[in-house]
C-alpha cells in the first residue's frame, strides 16, 4: 500500500526487528513513496535493545538498479 496521509515513517530497531520480511517491505515502500525514514535504536537489553551493528548482519539484501 502506499503512505496515504503518511508524512514520515518512524523505524524502531530492536533485536527483533527485520526477523520477518514485512518490515521490508514496509520500509521498501516509504523509499518508492519518498516518504523521510527517522530511525529510534533500541538500547535496553530488557526491551530488546542490542548493538547496532546486529542490523548490519540482519537487514535483507536488495539490489539496487541504476536508473540511466
């Protein structure tokens, strides 16, 4: 679906983020709709805080296409 109304998309990372792929494509559809993307970091182990680099191994991969 695209954003409607939207204006920003707020992105909370946790340990938990990205372990389905719905978040993906959530956050693959802001980008199509030019939508600004403020990310908040979890830091609290007790809700699910965990080092930043964790997403660097856990974000799913997608081509990126030049457009000419």
């Amino acid at each position: 679906e695209e954003a409607g109304d939207a204006t920003h998309m707020l992105l909370y990372l946790n340990e938990h983020s990205f372990s389905d792929e719905r978040l993906a494509e959530q956050v693959t559809q802001a980008r199509q709709d030019r939508l600004p993307i403020v990310m908040a970091h979890e830091n609290d182990p007790d809700l699910g805080g965990c080092e930043f680099s964790k997403f660097f191994e856990t974000t799913p991969q997608v081509e990126r296409r030049l457009h000419k």
